[in-house]
C-alpha cells in the first residue's frame, strides 16, 4: 500500500490511458457493489450497511458508472456502506460529460435530485420506481422522472428492455471482480477509506488493461 501511494498519480494517468483506448457509447449503466470486512473489525471508516441477500455487513461500498458497449468505468468511488448511492452517484456524474447520453439504475436510484444532476450533465437517467403503480404526492418531479415513469409503467416492453440493458453491468461487475488481477475480496491490510479508494483505483486500472487485451487493442508504444 506504501508503494501504491507513492505511484497514485501515474495509476490515475495509466488510468485514463487505457480508458481512453477502449470504445464509449451513449449509453452508461450506474451501480453499487458492496467491499465487505468482518464484522468485528476495528476500522473506524467501514460502517454497517445493507448487502443484496445476505441482510447487513460492516464495510465499503464502490459506486461506478459504466460504458455499455465497453464495459469500460467511466467514474468510481468509494464510500462507507452505509453510503447511499443516488448520493454517490451525484457527485460521480458532477465530473462527467453525458451530452445526449442516457444514464440507467435500478429502483435505489430512483431520486429527483439525481434525475437533476443528470440532467444538468446533458444526460438523461431512467430508473424504476421501487413501488409502481402509486400516486406521485403533491410535491413537485423532475421532468425527466416523469417521463421515466411514463415509459416505464406505461410499457411492458419498455421495461423488460431497461432490465435487459442492466444486464451489462452484472457482465462488467462480474469480469472485474474475477480476472485474476481483479477486484477480489479486501485483503486485511486494506482498510480505512484512502486505502481502499487506492486499491480500487489499481485495481480498476488493471481491469482496464485486461478489457484492452482481451479485445485485442493495440497499446502505444
């Protein structure tokens, strides 16, 4: 972890490199993954926080926006577990160009200020209600959200397609935590948030360099 940090600003640019050799699309997919620890650990940054299936956990939380027709990540970064992840997710697209490309979650990112800050980005989000099908209240959607609801609800087809869309991240989540350089479970000398963000970083970068390699793309010399 000590050399890690004495080389994070040639990770980061290695980083951008790579990501910048492989294809981008229009479409990006957004998405959470938990980074668990033991529940008896002493770290004072990991927090507990709900993990799909198995209830609760103590750990991390990785936030990530990917490209649909790379499966290259276009914007990371880590939280506490108990981080939600519109919130994360704001803060992500703040650092993105998305003119004229549209941004898909589930129903956790279902948030008016998210659909804003998407919006603002040049972007357009679409994500499921948790609990379609009822009233909007009386306080004042995003338009974008509206529209979400509309082809959503309104489209049987339209909504086995937004699933079927998501499918991409599931296929990238899964390819960086199972190459052999991926992002395994945290070892024990990765704890406290500075380190974890860094080990995702490099580890993000080496998925990078795996995409490129599997897809046969010529480095620069």
């Amino acid at each position: 972890m000590r050399r890690l940090k004495d080389i994070d600003p040639l990770i980061e640019a290695l980083n951008r490199e790579f990501r910048a050799l492989l294809p981008g699309g229009p479409d990006k997919t957004c998405d959470g993954k938990p980074l668990v620890v033991g529940g008896d650990s002493k770290d004072p940054d990991a927090a507990w926080g709900k993990i799909p299936g198995d209830g609760w956990a103590k750990g991390y939380k990785l936030h990530l926006v990917i490209d649909e027709s790379s499966g290259a990540i276009e914007a990371i970064d880590v939280t506490a577990l108990d981080g939600g992840e519109p919130t994360a997710t704001r803060r992500l697209v703040r650092t993105m160009d998305l003119s004229a490309c549209t941004l898909r979650g589930d129903s956790g990112y279902d948030s008016n200020p998210l659909y804003r800050a998407v919006a603002d980005r040049g972007g357009r989000l679409i994500a499921p209600r948790k609990k379609p099908g009822r009233g909007l209240g009386h306080h004042r959607h995003h338009p974008d959200r509206l529209r979400a609801i509309a082809e959503l609800e309104g489209d049987p087809a339209a909504l086995r397609a937004h699933r079927h869309r998501r499918i991409r991240v599931e296929q990238s989540l899964a390819h960086l935590t199972n190459v052999p350089c991926g992002l395994a479970p945290l070892p024990n000398f990765v704890r406290r948030l500075p380190r974890v963000r860094r080990w995702v970083k490099t580890k993000t970068m080496l998925y990078h360099l795996h995409r490129i390699l599997t897809l046969g793309i010529a480095l620069a010399a």
